[in-house]
C-alpha cells in the first residue's frame, strides 16, 4: 500500500485538492505518517506479541488498516488523510510489518539474507498490482471505493496470514520442559525488564549502524512517492506514472531477493555499501537528467533493484551486531530510528517547497546525497567491525 500512495498523491494533486497552496507538501505528510507509524512500533509490538502472540498483532494490525481505508474514503480535507491513510492504516500496517520481519529469523539461520529477502518482496509485489488497482478503479468509481474496495482486499488477505503464520518459539505460552520423564516448572512469558535490553545503548558498534542506516535511507521513499508526479510535470500521462511506480515496485521485488541471496554470500555489510553506492549514484546520474519516458523508466529500473537493500538486510545485520540474545530490543531500536528516515521525503518537500529551484531538483539532489553519506558511513563500520576494508561481513 505505501508503494500505491505515490498514485493517490498524484490523483489528489490533480482532481482534489488543485490549486490548494502547498498541496503537493501536505499531501506527501500523509504518505510519511505510514513510514512513521511503522518505524514506531517496534516496542509496542515486543510487548503485545510477548503476552499475547504473533496472531493477536496480526488480528489487530488488519482490523486498523481495513478501518483506516474504509474511513478514507469519506476524505474532504487532506488532514483527513491524516488520520485515516496515516495513523489508522499507519499503525496497522506496523504491526504486520514487524511481524514480517520477527517470525523468519526463528525459522532460517545460514539463508537467513535470502529468507528475509524473499519476505520483503512481497511489498514489491504489491507495488507492482496495486498502482494499476489504484488507477483503474479510481477512474472508474472515484477515490472514495477505491478506498474501500482496498480495504476489502486487505481484509481477505490478512485472513489468510492469521491462519498461516506460525511462531516457532512462541514468547505468550508457558513452556514445559519434560527432563527424565518429569515436568519441569513451566516458564513464564518475559518482563518488561527483560523485554528491553537497555545495554545496547552502550554499544557503539550499534549506535553507528543505526545512525549509517538512517541518513542512508533518509529518502529512499521520495521517489516512491514522487515519480507519478513527476512524470505528470514533464508532460506524461497518469498511465506512466502509473507505470513507473509499478516498474519501481517490481524491481524493488526482484532486487530484495537477489540482495538476500548475494548478501548470504558475500557479507551483508558489503551488499548494503554496494547497493547504497549504487542507488545514490543512480540518482544524481540518472534521476537528474531524466525528462523523457525512457529515461526515468530506466531509473525506475536501476533504483528499484538496489534501494532497498537496507530494509532487506536491517534483521540479520542488527542480529550479526548485537547478538540474538540483544536482538529483539536493537531490531525494535532501529524500527524506531528508522521514523527519523520516513520524515524524508517530508523534509525534501518542505525544502523544495521553500528555496529557489526547479521543481523536483531538491528530491534529486537530496536522496542522492544522503545515499552516498550513508554509504560512507557504512564503509566505517564495516572498518570498525573488522580492521579491514575488504573482508565478508
């Protein structure tokens, strides 16, 4: 769904709310409260799963999204938006995302790149549906049922992954330990202490990923969110904008697994600087001169297989810098860091929106940078981590 908010932004700019001052800006508020909402939940869901389980989260996270769809659909303002796209379905969409990324690693250890790869595409596959979902119904039956036509959808599919999902150490039940045939005491759900490991704040390998990781991915969703318009500024149709974010979104699909696989293979650590090097580079190379329609589909294509290398790997790195023992509170730590990266595309809107440029320069120039910043970044922790800049970490 985050993948699809580009195409609404582009509807709501032309058909809704044109000619409203700074609309392109608020608008884009709405699509960066989903990224807040899901870097936020990470401590929330820690508590929830360790007394009730992952099918409660999952149950609670669906019920959020369809309502905050459904009432969506009776937007009039953009601060409408707000509350229903951005923190209903927001949180909603949290919870289900953490449970994406907390269930694999209790299943998969040596695959672990590849499984969580395999995981994560699923958004690119959404990505690739959902914009030509969007825009069809959306031409046909108005914005407000295609909210809730949506929300239906989410409703069926989430049934699904209620039934599904399965928890291989369950943190809610009591465990009995049989030992020479007796019961052992059975073990009690966590603490709140235990829960949070406060220590890995003490850990300066940690702190250094997790400042790299968000200047890395300040504005990985800004052309997300901003290519179908884009596209519209230099004279194309809503059908290739349309396009580009389902092309976007496919090899964004495509690029998660491959990232996974290669990462098992070559060092995690060392696909993410790769990857960052090349999505930076990607856009002030490509992005910057792009006025046509092949050429923006070629950034389209480029950016989309490397730019999410990080939302791929997150998980088995945080695990490879704080051991599993630390693990569920640092995965929490980063989710929760990660709502500085979402305000990206915000910032660059507010900047764009209030200095002298050609429209869309400061998206470039801002996402470009702050790649190559975190690549460099990267480069040093892997330096900290090893004493070396060629080695497989």
């Amino acid at each position: 769904m985050t993948f699809g908010i580009g195409v609404f932004q582009a509807y709501f700019e032309k058909e809704v709310f044109y000619g409203v001052p700074n609309a392109q800006f608020q608008l884009s508020f709405a699509g960066t409260l989903i990224d807040v909402m899901v870097s936020s939940a990470g401590p929330l869901f820690q508590i929830i799963q360790s007394r009730f389980g992952v099918r409660t989260i999952i149950a609670i996270g669906a019920l959020m999204m369809v309502l905050g769809l459904e009432l969506a659909g009776f937007t009039t303002q953009i601060w409408h938006l707000y509350l229903t796209q951005g923190l209903l379905f927001g949180i909603g969409a949290a919870f289900l995302y953490v449970t994406s990324l907390s269930v694999p690693s209790q299943w998969f250890y040596r695959r672990r790149g590849l499984s969580f790869g395999i995981v994560t595409s699923g958004s690119g596959v959404g990505g690739v549906v959902l914009p030509f979902i969007i825009t069809d119904l959306t031409n046909r039956v108005g914005f407000a049922w295609t909210y809730r036509i949506l929300g239906l959808m989410y409703l069926g599919m989430n049934t699904i992954a209620f039934f599904l999902v399965k928890e291989k150490y369950p943190q809610n039940k009591k465990i009995k330990v049989a030992e020479d045939g007796e019961e052992q005491p059975a073990v009690s759900p966590p603490t709140l202490r235990e829960i949070f490991d406060f220590s890995i704040f003490k850990d300066s390998t940690f702190l250094l990923w997790m400042v790299a990781s968000v200047i890395a991915t300040l504005n990985f969703f800004t052309p997300f969110f901003f290519l179908p318009s884009y596209a519209l500024y230099n004279g194309l149709t809503t059908t290739d904008g349309t396009a580009f974010s389902a092309v976007l979104s496919g090899a964004s699909c495509i690029g998660r697994i491959g990232i996974g696989f290669v990462g098992d293979r070559i060092g995690r650590i060392n696909t993410l600087i790769i990857c960052s090097i090349i999505s930076g580079a990607t856009v002030l190379g490509i992005w910057m001169i792009a006025y046509d329609y092949n050429t923006i589909m070629a950034f389209a294509i480029i950016y989309g297989l490397f730019s999410s290398a990080y939302y791929t790997l997150v998980s088995p790195i945080t695990a490879t810098i704080v051991g599993i023992q630390r693990y569920p509170t640092a995965l929490s730590t980063m989710l929760l860091s990660n709502a500085i990266s979402s305000l990206g595309p915000t910032i660059a809107s507010g900047i764009q929106n209030n200095i002298s440029a050609p429209p869309y320069l400061i998206y470039k120039v801002y996402t470009g940078a702050t790649y190559l910043l975190g690549s460099l970044l990267l480069l040093g922790l892997k330096i900290k981590m090893t004493r070396r800049a060629f080695t497989k970490i």
